[in-house]
C-alpha cells in the first residue's frame, strides 16, 4: 500500500506517486485529515474546484485483520462545511489494497458536466468517458460495471443524487456478488465525487501487489488471535445472529429512538423492527439464513443480512440500525416491509438514509406527506431520482428541508441530520453530536455502549465519556476496522501494538497507538476552526434544549461552556 | 422619541419602556447593534425564540431634515447568519417618530401560528389577531389595514413570502396614500417578522407626541441649510428627474452591469432601463410627471417614480436601479415593462428584489426557466406566493436555489445575493461585499461614487476606501436618512455636529459625529464574530476570482489579506 494516485479531473491528467515515509505514517480517516490540512483550503466551496475527495484504506487493509479493510472516504463536507470521512465496507477498500493504492485523490472538477469512470488496477489508472452511466440508478450501474469490467471487481459509484450534487449524495460500494449495497453516507461526500465528474470507480485486482509485512508471522498470529476473542464474544454473537438492529429494542425501552421527526423517544410500532422479529423473518422468508454475512471480506463478526421480501427476493442488504430508525420510527412507518423499500430506494438514488430519512420526518411535519405515509416516502424518494424540485429539497437533506418549509424543529447539527440516537435521551450522544469535527455522527464515538454503566439521561460525566469514545473511532476509522472490533483490544490492549508492529515494524506502546486518535481529531480541529465550523459557532438546535422528549420528558442540558471544554480534557492513555 | 415598546409574541405581552440617558445615545442602525450584541445570542436561531426584531427610527426622525425618517428594521439575519440593518422610506418611520417611539422590538415566537398585527399610537400598543390577513399579499393588506384601521396611517407588514419564512422576504413600507412600496428587503428580515407571527404594524400619530428638541432654532437653520445645498445640487436634481436609474447607462458603459447570472458587465438592452429612457416613458405615459415623488415624507430630493403600464395605470412606484438590473440584464430580460411588473410581483409576495433577481438568475442558469423569459419569471413569482416547491427555493433566495440546482455559479457572499455591481467590474463593492458586516449589500457602502476619482478595475486603494464608505453609510443608517443627503455635509461638514446640537444638546465635533459610524461597525462586528460569521470564514466565490468578466475580462483579484486588514486602516476622521 504506498501508491498514491492523483487524478485532476479537470486536465483528465492521472499523476502517481510512491508514498514516502512521512506519508506512510497516515492511512484512513488519519490520511484523510492530513491532506485536508496540508492541501485543502478550510474556506473553498465544497463542490467547487479546491476541494479533493480523498479515498484510502486503512492500515491494515492488506491484512487479515478481522473486519480490516474498510475504505475511508473523505474531503471538505457540503453539509457541514468542515472535515468529513465517512468509511463502509464493500470489496473495494480491500482490493485496492492488494493493488498497492494506498489513496486516490480526486482533484479539482472538469469544466464541463462530465460522468466518467476510474478505473485502477496494478499497472496504473485511468479516465474513461461513461455517458451511458448518467442517471443510472446505483444498481444499474454496478450491473453494467460488471458487464463491462467483469465479475469480482471492487466498484465504487454515485447515483443520481450525487450527479445532480445533492447535499444528501453518498457514496456506494458493493461486494463480488453485487448482493450487498454499503455506503460512505454521511455529510454528502456522493455530492463531492458528482462534482468531479466521476459516477465511478473500478478496482481490477485481478494482478495484485505483494504486501511488504513487517513481520508476517506475528501479524499472523495477532490477526488469530483477534478472530479468535470476537468469536468467542457474545456480543459479536449476537450482531451475527440480530445485525445492528440488536440494540433498538433497548433504545426504545430507554426511550431515546427517534420517532416522528424526533417528537418522541419511543415509538409503538417499535416491536416490528427488533433485532430477534426481523431474524426471524428472514429466516422464514428463507433470506440468508440465521446468521449474517461479511459486510467485507476479512469480517468474522458478520452482521450484515440480506432481507427479502414476502416472496423470498432480496429487498435490501442489509438493514441497519440507523437506517431503519430514521426511514420507519422517524417517519412515523412501522412496516418492515416497507422501511426496507424506503431503505433499498436511499440506496439506489444514492442518498444517506440517515440524513434523507431525517429530510422526510421534518417534510412529514412540515405536511408535506403524512406521518406513516410509506407510500408518499418512497414517491418522495422516487422523485429525488428524476430531480423534481420537491426531490432536490429532500435530497439536499435535512435542514434544507426545514428552511424550504420554514420549519422550527430541524434535527441538526453542524448541518447535519442526527442519527439514530435522540441526544436529549441520551446525552453522550448529544456531547457527540455537538463537538465531533464529524457534526452529528453517530460513528465519530457512539456513547450507547455506556449506557449499562452511566445513565444516558444523566449529563454527569457525558463530555468525558465522549472525549473517550471520540478518540478510539478515530483512531478505527484510521485502521481501517470497524468498531465491532473493540472486544478484541479491550480483552487484550497488546494487541493494537502488535498489529503495528507486525504489519510496519513500528514500536508502538497501546498508549502510543491510542494517541493516533487524538492526532486525527487535533489535524481535524485544526481544518475546522479555520473553516468557522466549531462548536462555538454550530450548536445543538433550540428545540433540543427546550422540548420535553417523551418518554422522560428529558432536554438536552449539558451547559455549552462545558461541551466548548472538550478538547481539554486529558484522557486517559490506556484506556481504549 | 423616549419610548421603547418590547413585545413578547409568545406571551402576548407588551411592555413600555421610557428610554434611559444610555439608550438615548444610540438610533437606528446603531440602536439596532447595540441590542443584538446586548441581548440576542450571536449563535442563535434566526427564526427561532431568541432573534429579536429590532425597529428603530434615527437620530433625526422627529425633525424636518430632509431625507430624514427612514426606518431602520433588523435582527439576526437568517441569510447571512450575522448583523442586519435594512433600511426604507415610507411613512412609518416619521409616523413612530411623532407618537414618541424609539423602538419596538418583537420578543420571542409565539408557540403556534399566528396571524397579527401590532398597532401603536401615542398612548400604547396592543396585538390585535388578524386571521383574515393570512396569506394576503402586500397590497391587499394595506388596503385591508387601511380599511379597518383609516386612512394615513403608517402601515408596515410582510407578504405571503414572510409568513412562509422564506429567507428572501423583506419587510414592505408604504407612503399616506398607498402608492408607493418600499421595501426594507434585505437579509430575510421578513422571515423574521414572520416567524414572530406579525403579520403587519399599524403606527397611528393622529395624536402626537411634542419632541423635545434642544434648541429648536437652531435645528430649524440646519434642517434649512441642508435642504438648500440638496436643492441646487446637480446629482440631486438628475436623482428628481431620473431616479436611481439615473446610474445605469454608466454602469453598463463601464461594464460591471450584472447580466445574465453575472456572466457579463454590459447587457445589449441596457439602453431600455436608463433614467432618461425610463422617465421619458413616465412622461409619455401620463405618470407622475417630469420629477420624483418623495420616498418620505421629509424629503426634498424625491427620486421616487410612479412607473404607470402603457394605459397610465400605475404598475410600481418605484423603479430602483438594484431592482431594475437584477429582475431585468440579470436575468436577460430587456423590457422595462416586463421588468417592472416582475418588480411589483416582487412588492406583493413580499420578497427583496435583490435576492429574488439573483435567485431566478441562477435558476435560469440551471436550465429552470430560459434567460430572457419574463413570462416564466413571472410564473416563478406567483409560485413563491403560492408555496409550490420552486416557490419555495425560489423564495428562500439565490444561496439556496443555487444549491438546490447544484449550480457553480453563485453570486453571494455571507449567504447573501449580490446587487447590482459585479465586484470583478466595480472593484470597491467587492471589497464591501466580502468585509460588510452586512454581508453584500450595496447600502453598507457603495463604491459606485468613487468610479470617477479611482479606477473602478483597479485594486490599488479599494480596501482603504471601503472602509471609509462603510463607516460614513454606518452613520447615514444611524441617523435615519438617505445616503443621498451626502453633498450637504461634503459642502459643509459643520452642518453634522449643528444637528445634533439642535436636536439632542450633544456637543459633537464633525469628528466625533463621524465616529458614531465606526462605533456601529466595532459593535457590528462584535456580533458577527461571536456568530462565526467574518470574512475570514465567508469569501468571494470562487468564480468570481476565476472567470473573467466581459468585456474587461477582469477578475475579483484583491487578496484575502488585504480584505482581512480592513479593520485595521485608520481612517482620516475629518472626510465625510
């Protein structure tokens, strides 16, 4: 992993460059925040021509590494105005590595309205002119990718949304079989990559680059043992068997799922949509059976399940927690059926479920369409596709909605829509939402795993808890693993170094591992105090502060001087 | 003018205040900054619970000076985020003026809808609902208020596009008769009247309030002084017979007309808008004759025009150069007929010509309407009215219509449409729009003055000036009169101190009177800065200091430092 390729969409030239030692000490979201930093200008317009999307896997995405591999996407964000990354799984993080690329750079933008694919392999890159991919919808374009490109390549591609550089545009990946549909969703980087013209991006790794481990006996032997503790996890069990929907039974009980454009923090339909009834549903239907499948190739935890419909054909994979608050409690739909639609449709127009299915729940409210109208959803989704002027309001996202509408209770921050968490129910997630250089992002450090230990209602204790949480994702993000990972180094913190030293030959105590997290969220501070986005600036929305939420009728009421305090909290170093 | 009327729309109610000694220092715009910074949280939500609407007559609104009694209304401003201050004629102001009042400022929104007026004479205020007034345009609700409430009142409310709270509404005056609209347009401040739930303020002065002038004689000799040095002044008298289109054949000649988006700086129809060519027309057409109206009723320049269709019949009253050129060359549209209703459409939806102009430009662009349709321009207007989804991106203005259609070309700074001077043409207003605490807007400070003594395309000097225009407009805004009154302090600077000696007993120095102006924008900038709002974070787009501008192919090429350094430039204290 030490290519680093640059393209300048707007000349069509293609530059590559061996990564030299300095930049070889970044990779992932800690890559992408190094070069927003040294080469993006903190001011410049999103989809205009100084911004860069910025594509690298993590460190270990050349190894074995359970769940290792994911690919981070990540330049200036429409949305928030600040850093973004936004990383997902799929085949092609991992194929990009066994070719070598360590980081694609897209810079610039063409002159003229342009839908080109990049395709990369061992031996180079190249521009392709794609005319016939406009406006295809995402799974078109993977199936005529693979026509074209043929089968077992890795495909990155936009949809219509981020064509047409709507601020909700994400960008999608996909696996060999072209079964699942994963996306770098969040802060509107499918916009970024529009704006550069390029709908795609093939990986051929069918010539690969040998890996130039450090010590490939103890990598081997770390990446055992890792694979070795998530399997005996009970709570990897239970993703595998439940997906990520095992947590919203508990987050309806504590009374903090987003429900009806955030009105409520239970939602009564919330039953149909458990973690254990839609196992059993895919069971019965006959989908993929008890458990998931790998969301990426390296996973041993698979959480990721294909949902059928009632006559057995895949509707979606896979139906995350997230999506499927925001599309159905949110929207007021208490249907699977129907919220898995909602959901296959986010991912063919190539949408953020999270923020569209936050854009519908202020639209319901707004009258628009009705609470529960399912039908109305996915017309509205429909219509982002064919660029109506009502679909290009809802797939700018969330606030944008609420300024069409003039609407007082837009769930945002940092101009962003809130996941699945209601901050006022629980307060980590609030802390989150209002400091993370991310905006609200529930992956830039979730406090729901702290829920068992401090009571989320509380504000005692949250900024720190979070400072916590926000320093280990983004020393994940950085990796390239995804959070599931975690059993493996709180069991066993020896083992982060280990990975480091096996896979780079770097000395790294645990601690000094650790800090590659605050490394990451400093470089990202530093970009976002120079584009004005901060916490002083962008704050948690009034209706948050002020509104009951039902059940606990709780506000959000962690004091703003002391969410402002964040960045000097000293953490603990041995912590993960 | 002692009093201060504070209504809390949430409550209901009203409360009186006899201005302190302190309060008493500050009118206008610089009453306006002086509550912001102490009482509004530079953070907060623009439409939401804790933006105030401020409305403030100047210094010299109980006097007879000419050009005095406009009233300055403003608050957080939804479009840039920052400071606002839009000032107008009309009636009301003097009207406030003569029953006492100071200021009104509308507290808090109110917990549902709601349709009200607020009306005030000398012995109080009182909120009366006002159902039937929803959704009415501008001209229904002056006669309906005039109807209900008499004849020669002042009347001040928003149209359909401020009830909707739509980001490019403004706030409509009118004059005794009803003839005229004026507009208070700028920076949404009629989404913030709306989300306040006042449909419109009713001032009645039938019974008045004695102003308590310091040494009437005096005052008396000054006001008279002035209106003297206004009448024999030749730009004074050109004003009269052409209005502000008096500048538009210059402005296309030197070629910084903004044409078709701000692709060009010369329109091939410019001949059809000139201030001889239009006041010819008036003549021909039976309007209101060879000379102007007064915008106010203390005016002596009156460069207001009845602009009457090709039956006589009134069409708009008047036709201000800003409006003209962004309804007209910006958006291709070369007939005056065409362009003035556009600019009563404008009037009866309620929204800022300005905005709207560049808004519709940019939709052009996109492919929404053709350049040139007047017809679809229309359509676009009526739709705002109606609230259909383009009504809607429309009427939220050029920032937000620009990113609905993905557009590159944007012409805004701190979120707000450019007026009618492309800053790559006219390179002071570049200047202002990128450093105004007011975003950009032409009344901070317009360049256009100096195109004779600095070469408009040159960038030696632009910061310098700027800042002088800037801190003098400051003043005019504080003292309530027009920016056109300027000759009779250039010819006599005594006369500054002289009027406020007469009138308040303050023994101010022509320095110190000028000072007030850099004081308004200390305070300004104050709040714009806790609000992340400055130049630092919001910059000239980037086409701007790109794509050349025909037919000088100039570019907006002066350094952000140099921008920046602003604040910093002492200014000669003794040049007005």
């Amino acid at each position: 992993m030490r290519r680093i390729i640059r393209v300048n969409t707007r000349t069509g030239e293609i530059r590559e460059f061996e990564a030299t030692p300095e930049e070889r000490r970044y990779a992932g979201r800690y890559y992408i925040a190094k070069v927003l930093v040294d080469e993006v200008p903190p001011t410049c317009e999103p989809l205009g021509r100084y911004n860069k999307l910025i594509i690298s896997s993590g460190y270990f995405a050349d190894t074995n590494l359970s769940t290792s591999g994911r690919i981070s996407i990540g330049g200036k964000s429409p949305l928030t105005g600040g850093v973004k990354e936004s990383n997902s799984g799929g085949n092609a993080g991992k194929k990009l590595a066994r070719i070598g690329v360590k980081a694609i750079i897209l810079e610039d933008i063409p002159e003229r309205e342009q839908t080109r694919v990049l395709y990369v392999n061992a031996d180079g890159a190249k521009l392709i002119d794609a005319p016939h991919l406009k406006g295809r919808l995402v799974s078109e374009t993977f199936e005529i990718l693979r026509k074209e490109f043929g089968e077992r390549k890795g495909f990155i591609c936009i949809g219509p949304a981020g064509e047409m550089r709507l601020y909700g545009a994400g960008v999608a990946l996909t696996d060999d079989r072209l079964e699942q549909v994963r996306y770098a969703a969040r802060g509107g980087l499918g916009a970024v990559m529009g704006s550069k013209g390029i709908k795609a991006i093939v990986v051929d790794d069918s010539k690969v680059v040998e890996p130039d481990y450090h010590d490939p006996k103890l990598l081997r032997e770390v990446v055992k043992e890792v694979a070795r503790i998530l399997l005996e996890d009970p709570k990897s069990q239970n993703r595998r068997r439940y997906g990520t929907l095992d947590i919203l039974e508990m987050v309806n009980r504590l009374g903090f799922l987003p429900t009806r454009n955030f009105s409520s923090g239970q939602f009564e339909f919330a039953d149909n949509f458990t973690g254990p009834r839609v196992a059993k549903l895919i069971e019965e239907r006959g989908g993929c059976g008890k458990n998931g499948t790998p969301c990426i190739p390296s996973c041993t935890i698979m959480c990721s399940k294909v949902f059928p419909d009632k006559d057995g054909r895949k509707l979606v994979a896979t139906l995350q927690y997230e999506s499927v608050v925001l599309l159905g409690p949110n929207c007021g739909i208490g249907d699977v059926d129907e919220v898995a639609e909602l959901n296959n449709l986010c991912n063919e127009v190539g949408v953020d479920t999270i923020e569209i299915g936050a854009a519908i729940g202020v639209a319901m409210e707004a009258g628009v369409i009705r609470f529960g109208d399912a039908q109305g959803a996915k017309d509205l989704l429909r219509q982002i596709a064919q660029g109506t002027y009502l679909g290009r309001i809802i797939g700018n996202g969330a606030a944008f909605t609420g300024q069409a509408f003039g609407s007082r209770r837009v769930p945002v921050l940092k101009g962003q829509a809130m996941p699945a968490y209601d901050p006022r129910g629980l307060k980590g997630n609030g802390v989150l939402y209002a400091t993370s250089t991310m905006g609200a992002d529930h992956t830039a450090g979730n406090a729901f795993e702290t829920v068992r230990t401090h009571d989320p209602l509380s504000r005692e204790g949250q900024v720190r808890i979070s400072r916590q949480l926000q320093i280990r994702a983004a020393l994940i993000d950085s990796m390239g693993v995804c959070l599931f990972i975690r059993p493996a180094f709180i069991k066993n913190p020896d083992l982060l170094g280990a990975l480091f030293k096996g896979r780079y030959g770097w000395d790294l105590s645990f601690k000094e591992a650790k800090h590659i997290g605050v490394e990451v969220l400093d470089l990202e501070r530093k970009f976002n105090e120079m584009a004005g986005v901060s916490e002083r600036f962008k704050r948690m929305p009034e209706f948050m502060r002020e509104e009951p939420l039902p059940p606990h009728n709780a506000v959000f009421d962690i004091p703003q001087e002391e969410l402002e305090g964040i960045w000097d909290i000293e953490m603990d170093p041995n912590v993960f």
